[in-house]
C-alpha cells in the first residue's frame, strides 16, 4: 500500500515541478525583455546636442522614482513667444551645478534618448549630460 502512495507522488512531484518551472519563465521573461529595453533605449543615444538660455526651473519630482527636471527658457529674437525647453538630469551632482545656475545663462549640452519604457527614468527624453555658464 505505501508503494502506490510514493508512485502517486511522483506525477504530482513533476506536475507541480512543471507548474513552477512554467511560472517563473512567465514572471522572468517579461522582466528580462524590459530591463534590455531600458538598458538600450538609456545606453545609446539618438543625438548629441546644445541648447542656451535662462535655467527657470529644476525640481526633484516624482512618488516611486526621483528625478530631476528642468526648464530652460531659450534666448528668442525680440517678437517672438517665448520657447521652454524641458529636460532631465539623471546626476545629483549635475543637478545641483544646475541649481547653482537657475536665473542665470547657460549651455547645456544633452542627448536625446527614445524609446524610455517609463518616466521612472525621467519624463523627457532629453537627459542633459553637462553645463557650461555662458557670460553676457
């Protein structure tokens, strides 16, 4: 009588051995695929570029995931509306050389990253890489 308990064993053992090796394939997947995504779309860069102008804003935003973000009112010909470039900043230390310059001209030089899955990386796709003040 033992000997039918243990062979009934045996096809549930590998049942749920199966049900397990199934589940974490379905939960390790769909991480594995984001976390590529995320490590491509923020490891290379769609361009390099240069922007001037006043830094009105930068502020630590976000519930789950902090990130710095910025506006910079760019130097417009007289008559024109006023533009703002929104950014982010992804370095603390970049961030506060930023704060030190809000009011002030600057160039900031970013790189434009598409395909972010989220806006836990920052909810602009322009991620400014450098500061240099510009003097009037």
């Amino acid at each position: 009588m033992t000997h039918s308990n243990s062979t009934a064993q045996v096809p549930r053992s590998r049942r749920t051995h199966r049900i397990l090796t199934l589940a974490v394939i379905v939960l390790a997947v769909p991480v594995i695929i984001f976390s590529l995504w995320a490590w491509v779309a923020l490891g290379y860069s769609y361009s390099t570029e240069e922007r001037a102008g006043y830094v009105q804003k930068l502020s630590r935003k976000g519930w789950l995931c902090k990130t710095w973000e910025g506006e910079l009112a760019t130097v417009n010909v007289s008559g024109t509306t006023p533009q703002t470039f929104h950014f982010t900043v992804r370095s603390d230390s970049l961030a506060r050389e930023i704060a030190k310059n809000v009011g002030k001209r600057v160039s900031l030089t970013y790189e434009e990253h598409r395909g972010v899955p989220t806006s836990c990386f920052g909810e602009t796709p322009y991620f400014v890489t450098s500061l240099k003040p510009v003097q009037p």
